[in-house]
C-alpha cells in the first residue's frame, strides 16, 4: 500500500516537473512570436509603404485585413463545432443577431479599431520605423490614464515614473527626429503628418482598448466569437472609409491595386498575426510581454538602419533607451498588497479574458 502510495507521488512529481518545462518552453516560444509580432509588421508597412511606384490602397488592405480575419474566426468555430455547419450557423445566429444587443456594443470599439488601423499605415508612411516603434509606445500611457479614469484602477508609485519616463524618451526623440531625417525619405512623406497620426492612434487605442474591457466585464462570448463581431462592423465600416477616401480611384484600379507578394504578406500579418498573439500571449506574463516589446524596439531600430539607411544618435539612443526602460517597469508586478492595476489594452482582436496588455501591438484579435 505504502509502495503504491509512494509511486503515485514520484508519478505526479515527474508529470509536474514535465509540465513546468513545457510552460518554460513555451514561455520562450512566446517570446520570440511576441518579438517577431512587433517588429515585423511595422518594417514590412514601412518597406512596401517607401517602393518605388504606384502604391496600394490601404483603406482596401484595412478591409482585406478584417476579411481574412473573420474568415479565419468562422473557420476555428467551425472545428471547434466539429465540423457541424448546422450547429455552426445556428451558434452564430444566436451569438451575433439574436443577441444583437451584446453585437452592438461592440460597434463603438470597431469604428475606432478601423480608424487606428488607417492611421497606422498613415503613420508608418511618414515616420521612420524606428521613430513610430518608439513613439507609438504612449498607448501605454494613454491606456493606463483611460484605466484610471475609466475603471477606477490604480497604479503603483513604479508605474507612475514609467509613465513620465515613458513620455520623457518620446519627446526627445521628437527632438532628435526634429533635426535628422531618413536616408531614404522624400517630398511625399511628411513627418508632422505622422506624428499626428500615432499620436491620435495611441489616444484611440488607450480609449478603445479600455472601453472594450469595460463591456467586455463578464462576458462568457470566445474571443473568436468577439472577432467575428468586430470584424462585421470592421469590414462595413472599412469599406465606407474606402469608399470615401479612395472610392474614384479603387472604381478606376480595381480594389487590388498595387497588391504585390510583399503587400500581401503586411495584410496575412495584420490578419493572422494578432491571432497568434493571442494564442501565445497566455503563456507569457506581464515581465515577458514588457520585454518583448521593448526588444522589438532595438529590432526595429537595427533593421531600419540597415533596411532604410536609419541614422542612430546619441539623442535618439537616450530617448529609445528611456522608453524600453519605462516599458520593462512598467511591466513589473505591484508590490504584495497593492491592488491590481495592469491596465489592458484589448489588442485588436482579444475578448474577455484573453486581452492583451496595453503594449502589444494592435492586431487581428480586436484589431
């Protein structure tokens, strides 16, 4: 009895220490996708966005984004249904109309997840990627004061610093970024313009993202059921966007204009990339995500000086370095006994409990 007794023990030791190295392994896995996430879809815009040549439409990659993106959310409810189309269609009627009421919460969230999605290629084609992988860090920022005033959370005296640290580093590469410009920048890019873009991105993030958590508050919906929803509204509401901005142009060209292998790889990004986030994000606690971002930054900055011929500083280095700084103390752990307050920033495609912190990059889970 006693010999069972002991073998059942060394069983669970070993399936405990089996699945504590797995997590591991994966916490690494994460890392790396969280990394390759970041860095990866702001240098692949900023190349195809400085090609020679005629340009795609953006407003019509926004919508190719989210229609793949839904796409790709019917297809994981579909198997998770087993392949019960019956079931499937019946699950969904009753998700998204009968509870039309819980679908049009959502449609707040998406016009701004659309409006930030525009905005980001705006200003990625004026800003050198290593300027916007910085700045675009005030989400952070813009997300934890919405927090504060939106959910009443509180954060700590670390946080605080971060946060002015944070928006101590952006401003001075403004400064630097003042006074030097890209190798490869021409007369159709306008860095006053980009600035203004990320600058509104990052207020319509913060805002976006904290409203999404805010009636998203006990919601039991999938987070692939959320993508569907915002991607109905994402695909209407893009499409107006197109219609307005683009509309004579994509009538005379054709709605894939310019869609070369490269501009097709941004989109497959956007789409799939924010879903692969989500699914790794899991595995990766708030220490991770905050180093992974802030690894992405020196990415981005190392590829944009030798992809675009980027000009590094010591103006830009300070202010760089204060921002991966802020971003890695922010992402510390509140002292025992403070209370939570990491506020989260549902990234472009996350529900519930599957939000991503406020420094991913927005992607194809809330957009």
């Amino acid at each position: 009895m006693g010999g069972e007794k002991h073998k059942q023990e060394v069983e669970e030791k070993t399936a405990t220490r089996g699945q504590s190295e797995v997590n591991k392994r994966l916490k690494y896995v994460s890392l790396v996708v969280l990394v390759f996430q970041n860095a990866s879809l702001i240098l692949s815009i900023r190349y195809v966005r400085t090609l020679p040549g005629e340009r795609f439409f953006t407003t019509s990659a926004v919508v190719m984004a989210e229609i793949l993106k839904v796409l790709t959310c019917l297809l994981i409810i579909l198997l998770q249904k087993k392949f019960n189309v019956k079931e499937t269609v019946l699950f969904l009627l009753d998700s998204i109309v009968f509870q039309y009421k819980d679908t049009l919460k959502l449609s707040v969230p998406s016009l701004i997840y659309t409006l930030q999605n525009n905005l980001q290629y705006v200003a990625i084609s004026n800003l050198p990627a290593a300027s916007f992988q910085v700045t675009y860090q005030l989400k952070i920022l813009t997300t934890a004061l919405f927090s504060v005033m939106m959910l009443r959370k509180s954060l700590s005296k670390v946080q605080w610093v971060s946060l002015l640290l944070l928006f101590a580093g952006v401003a001075i590469v403004q400064v630097q970024q003042d006074g030097n410009k890209e190798a490869s920048d021409n007369s159709n890019q306008n860095y006053m313009v980009g600035l203004i873009a990320v600058v509104i991105s990052c207020l319509s993030s913060g805002f976006a993202g904290v409203y999404f958590e805010k009636i998203l508050k006990g919601s039991s919906a999938s987070v692939w059921v959320r993508n569907v929803q915002l991607g109905i509204f994402g695909m209407a509401l893009g499409m107006l966007g197109l219609w307005w901005n683009d509309g004579p142009a994509v009538a005379e060209r054709g709605f894939l204009f310019g869609y070369t292998d490269m501009v097709w790889c941004v989109i497959f990004n956007q789409a799939f990339g924010g879903l692969l986030v989500a699914v790794v994000v899991k595995y990766a606690d708030n220490i991770l995500k905050g180093f992974a971002t802030s690894f992405s930054i020196i990415v981005s900055t190392v590829m944009s000086i030798y992809l675009f011929s980027f000009h590094v500083d010591l103006l830009f280095t300070a202010g760089a370095g204060l921002v991966i700084g802020a971003v890695y103390m922010y992402s510390l752990p509140k002292a025992p006994g403070g209370s939570s307050s990491s506020p989260s920033s549902a990234s472009s495609s996350t529900g519930g409990d599957d939000e991503l912190e406020a420094f991913l990059p927005k992607s194809v889970l809330v957009k």
